[in-house]
C-alpha cells in the first residue's frame, strides 16, 4: 500500500512514469461515467415530477433507508375532493352550488387515484431499474475500477524498482571491469565490486519476478473490469424497456385526466343552463314589479345579462318568450335578419333534450343569442337543425 501511495505521488508530481490503459477500455469507462451521472440525475428530476415536496421525498428517503413502508399520503387531488365535498354539505348538498361542488370534486378524487396510480407504476417500472443499477451494478464496477487502479500502481511501481535495480547492476559491472592493482596484497576494490554486482544481479531477479506476478494480477484486474465495462449496454437496453413502460404509463394517466375532466365538462354544460336559468327566473319574478305597474321596456332590457358580440334578437309583441321561461322550441326561434355568427365546435356535445343541438368537435354552425337567454348558451343552427348550445364548447368566429 505504501509502494502504491508512493507511486501514486510520484505520478501525480510529474516523476514516475504511468502504464496507460487501451483506446477501448478508456472509452468503455468515459461511457460508464457518463452512464452514471445521467442516470443521477433523471432519477433525481423524475422523484422531483412524481414527488414536488422536498420535504415529503426527504421523509420518503428516510423510510427507505431505514427500511421501513412508507405510509400512505393523500394526494392533492384527493384533499381537494375531500375539502368540495365537505364546503358541499355545508352550503346544502341540494343547492346547485352544493350538487356544483359534489361533481367536481368526485372528479378530483378520480384524479387524485389516477395520480396515485401513475406515480406507483413509475416509481416500480422506471425509478426502482435506475436505483438499483446505481447502487448495484455501479458500485461493482466502482470497486473494481479501484482495485485495477492498485494493481496498476503496483505494476508502476515494480516497473520503477526494476529500472531502478537494472542501471545499479550494470554500473556495478562497469565497476568490475576495471583492471585491478595486484600490486596489492589484497584487491580490495575489486572484491567488493564483484559482490555489488551480484547483489544486484539478485535484486533484478527479484524485481522481474514480482514484476511477473504484479502483471499477471493486473491483467486479471483489467479483463474483470472490462467485462463489467461492456456490461453497460445491457444496462442501457434495460432501461430503454423501462423509458418505455413510463412513457406508457404517463399517457395513460393523462389520458384518464383527460376523459375525466371531459365527462365533468359535459355534466357541467348540461347542468349550467338548467342552474342559470333558474336563478334568473328565480331573481326576475322577486324583483319583478306588479303587472299593473310595469317597467318600461328600456329599464327591462337594461336588467338582462348583456352579450355583447352576439345579436339579441328583439323582443316582438305576441310572440312569448320561451327562452326566459326556461322552455326552447326551435321551431318558434326566428335568427336575426343580420349579425349573426359563425363558430367552430371544440369538443363532441350530447345533446340532453330536444331543445339542445348535438355538437361535432371542428364542425361549423351559426349561433346567435335571444332575449333572456342565458349568457352560458346560445341558439346555433346546422342546416334545418336548430337547438340551444353551450358557448364553453364553441369558438366564436368574427
């Protein structure tokens, strides 16, 4: 360890010399740590578009460490459901505020179960693939790449003491060679010379053996590692399937949501007329004065809701008024000689009776208004097809 500590200094300062892996395995671990990082980081947006709450992911964190299930936690759409409802019994569930409030907010408790349902399906099928192979396969490889990266500075290492050991042998020959003065009674420098160069011959020998040894572990090293490398791709398809499975699951939910929130829109566009329309009778026959002391029809006019982008047509004397009463026959409906409007239909609209018209999303009808009418409907016509329409599925065209 000392050894590797050692080499790894002398790498870092420039004074020893570094055993430099393949074009291929470096790119393999280029691809691994490019692997990992991205990986981090859609899991961590994708907890952050599941979860918004920092402080419920970190509560969720914690249970998952520790081990434990992680309770239960209502949804917002739930909450919101649970809070309609209760506002609904309190303002009187027969009211049309209260049936109003009943509606929307069961449509928010589907909602609310919808999430709950998207986020559990991706949470197994997409965040748990990518948990495990950050804290699974990735913290193999890890510790692989780091036990390769011992057995390289041992190999550098023993690389440098062979070096080291060759240039002293072979100055110790040079050293030998030199003729020696047997005028003494003892070549005392020759001796000695002698024995430094087999004492290094000894010392190569020694080197190029844990040389051999050091090289045949790195090897080993390197081939395990590059195996685990080249296991990325697999890791790849596999979370290609898993992308899959959570875009699947994404589109459903909205999907939901969106049938939902359709099928409330509808509720809502049949009921809206019926509500409104009472409540203006309701309000016009309290503040209505005595037959005998009629208002003047301007004051009458300026009492009703005024639509401005949409011709009234005027009230004619002998003719009743079926739209105030809240009753439409589409063959006592007259248009107006000129005004009216052209508008595209939204959404697809059932008609709920007789006096409504059916809708066709991106069709085509004309529309105009009618004196007492609510400002939420008005008459289209498609052909020889009349009948009342609810204005939040049109387009008004100029």
């Amino acid at each position: 360890m000392t050894t590797s500590l050692l080499q790894f200094t002398e790498e870092k300062l420039g004074q020893a010399e570094k055993t430099e892996l393949d074009a291929h395995f470096e790119n393999l671990l280029a691809r691994a740590d490019c692997t990992k990082n991205w990986t981090e980081k859609i899991l961590r947006q994708t907890e952050v578009l599941l979860q918004p709450n920092p402080s419920a992911r970190v509560e969720e964190f914690l249970y998952e460490k520790l081990d434990r299930k992680v309770p239960s936690r209502v949804t917002n759409g739930e909450l919101l459901a649970q809070y309609m409802t209760e506002a609904a019994n309190d303002f009187g569930p027969g009211t049309p505020y209260g049936k109003t409030l009943i509606k929307v907010g069961e449509t928010q408790r589907r909602l609310g179960a919808a999430e709950r349902d998207f986020i559990h399906s991706a949470s197994m099928n997409f965040l748990t693939p990518l948990r495990n192979f950050l804290e699974g396969d990735w913290r193999t490889i890890a510790k692989e790449r780091r036990i390769l990266q011992n057995r390289r500075l041992d190999l550098d290492a023993c690389k440098a003491r062979l070096k080291k050991a060759k240039a002293a042998e072979a100055k110790a020959a040079c050293e030998g060679d030199a003729v020696p003065d047997f005028q003494e009674t003892r070549p005392r420098n020759y001796v000695l010379s002698a024995s430094a160069s087999a004492l290094w011959s000894d010392e190569v020998e020694k080197a190029e053996h844990d040389l051999r040894l050091t090289q045949t572990e790195f090897d080993r090293q390197a081939e395990v590692t590059r195996l685990l490398l080249e296991g990325i791709s697999s890791t790849h398809v596999n979370h290609l399937r898993c992308l899959h499975e959570f875009v699947e699951s994404q589109t459903n939910y909205y999907a939901q949501c969106y049938q939902y929130m359709l099928e409330l829109q509808k509720q809502l566009g049949s009921s809206k007329g019926e509500i409104f329309s009472g409540t203006f009778v309701g309000n016009a026959e309290s503040a209505s004065p005595p037959p005998a002391a009629a208002s003047p029809p301007s004051v009458a006019a300026a009492a009703l809701p005024a639509v401005p982008t949409i011709p009234v047509v005027p009230t004619i004397v002998g003719v009743p008024n079926t739209v105030a009463e809240g009753v439409l026959n589409p063959n006592e409906v007259k248009p107006p000689a000129s005004g009216t409007r052209k508008a595209r239909v939204l959404y697809d609209y059932e008609a709920a009776d007789s006096t409504e018209l059916a809708l066709l999303a991106d069709e085509m009808i004309t529309v105009y208004s009618l004196p007492g009418m609510d400002p939420d409907w008005l008459i289209g016509e498609r052909g020889n097809q009349k009948g009342k329409v609810p204005v939040t599925y049109l387009e008004l065209l100029s």
